[in-house]
C-alpha cells in the first residue's frame, strides 16, 4: 500500500482475528469489511502456490519451504504436459520421454533399487 501513495477507501479482508487488530492499530479511517466471498480474487491469485505447498506438507520452515518451492516450480513443469491438447497415446509416449531425459539428467536410471 506503500507504493500507491495513498490510503484505501476499504479494506477486504477474509474473517481471520489478526486482520482486525492489525487494522486498528495501522487504519483506523479506513472501513473494514469482512464478507465471505469478496476476497476471492486475492486468495485465487495464491491458488498455484497454495497447491504446492499442500502437496509437500511437513516442512520445518517457512525458509525451507521457500527454498523448496523455487527448485520445484522449475521442474515441476516439465512433468505436467498440456495433457487436453493430446491423445492418450501421444501423452504416453511424451511422458516415457520425458522420464528417460530425467533419469539421464540426474542419474537416477544407473542406481541400484533401495532393498
């Protein structure tokens, strides 16, 4: 808000206690509202984000989890073809690829299997 150079009119918020404190204490003169659906687009622009961090859940910090997600929205890609614009054996074949440049790549393939 900084970086606007001016105050807000409102302040939309999810029904979180921490944001009304937080509210009271920094803007006073702005009016808070807490309805259900009209933060939508903020918490929708986290969503890619959000999923990622749902699926690797257990990290120690939010450090860790930061340096997890930077190494794994580059990889992360490359095994999510666009699926809808193939046909299943085209997708088949794709990922087989995919997979065998992987195991090159970081030689996964010439290990033994874990007893």
């Amino acid at each position: 808000m900084k970086k606007q150079g001016r105050v807000p009119r409102v302040l939309i918020t999810d029904k979180l206690r921490s944001y009304g404190v937080t509210h009271r204490e920094l803007m006073r003169s702005v009016e808070h509202r807490r309805p259900k659906y009209l933060n939508n687009r903020a918490e929708n622009s986290h969503q890619p984000t959000r999923q990622r961090e749902r699926a690797m859940k257990g990290f120690r910090s939010v450090g860790a989890a930061q340096r997890f997600l930077a190494a794994f929205s580059g990889i992360s890609p490359r095994f999510r073809p666009r699926r809808h614009l193939m046909t299943a054996t085209e997708y088949r074949t794709e990922m087989t690829i995919r997979f065998t440049v992987w195991d090159q790549i970081t030689g996964v393939a010439g290990l033994p299997a874990a007893a």
